[in-house]
C-alpha cells in the first residue's frame, strides 16, 4: 500500500468530511432504510436501493 504525506489542512477536511458523514448523511440513510422496512421485505422493495 502506497502512503501519501498529510497536511495539517488535509487532516481537517477529511475531519470535517467524517463529521458530516456521521451527523448528516448517516441519519438520512437510516431514515431511508427505516421507511423502506415499513414498506416491507427489503429485497422486494423499491425503495430500497443498497
């Protein structure tokens, strides 16, 4: 595996990007997926997409 030399301003935006992946894009994903259980089994539903 190739390494490659972070920057201290790298570091923050890959932080930043985690941070938004935790807060704001994980809780829409688990609300997608929730409604798409209340729809039924998963593997037959539309709105399911994985």
């Amino acid at each position: 595996m190739q390494r490659y030399p972070m920057t201290p301003d790298g570091k923050r935006k890959l932080e930043e990007r985690l941070k938004h992946l935790k807060s704001v894009d994980r809780p829409q994903n688990i609300a997608s997926i929730e409604e798409a259980r209340n729809h039924g089994d998963l593997s037959e539903n539309a709105e399911y997409d994985a």
